[in-house]
C-alpha cells in the first residue's frame, strides 16, 4: 500500500490508528487538552500507547489499563484526583466512540465543559 493510503501512525507502536474512536490525540482533543489548529502537527498514536492517560478510562469494553510504577501511576496519585480524572477522561472516551457514528463537524468533537 502507498503510504498515502496509509492513516496516521501511531508514534509510540508504529501500527496504523485506523478508526478516531482509536486515536490518543482526538482524545485529548476531545478533553480540550489539544487545539483544533494543532491536530495536523502533533504526534498521533493509539489510546492504549498512552497508558498514563488510558489507566483513567473506566468503562465497559475497554479492557484496563494499569500503570504499575512511577510518578503516572493512578496507584499513587491522590484519589480525589483519581477519581476527577476518571470521570473526565472515561467521559472523553465515550464521547470519541459517538462521533465515529455521527457526522459532526470537527468543531463539535470537544467537550463541552
């Protein structure tokens, strides 16, 4: 296959990141932690190559993943924290599987608070 028929690859694994419900950077486009002008310049890898951002999904389907040591694992993070973080970031997650489904402009792809 001709490398412009390729999607985006993921920089941490090198697999492609075939479907945006897959994608770590629309996630944190998603939570607002990435600007629109800035999706075409930064580094595009799988949700779970994130595992400090993945560890806070808690939803049915998507099998945990667990940061085990360092200063990134929720383990050791305060739990109030954890527990925002979760919140947040399980809400982002869910919202990137809806828009595979929709046909929303990339405007409306974040969240709104």
């Amino acid at each position: 296959m001709a490398v412009c028929e390729q999607g985006y690859l993921c920089v941490v694994c090198g697999g492609e990141v075939e479907e945006i419900a897959d994608s770590g950077l629309y996630l944190r486009y998603v939570l607002g932690e990435v600007k629109a002008e800035q999706l075409d310049r930064m580094p595009e890898h799988h949700i779970r190559c994130e595992p400090s951002l993945a560890q806070f999904i808690v939803v049915e389907g998507f099998e945990p993943v667990v940061v085990t040591e360092g200063p990134f694992a929720k383990a050791g993070l305060d739990p109030d924290f954890v527990a925002e973080e979760e919140r947040r970031v399980t809400r982002g997650f869910l919202r990137l599987q809806e828009l595979s489904a929709k046909g929303l402009s990339i405007w409306e792809y974040p969240l709104e608070d």
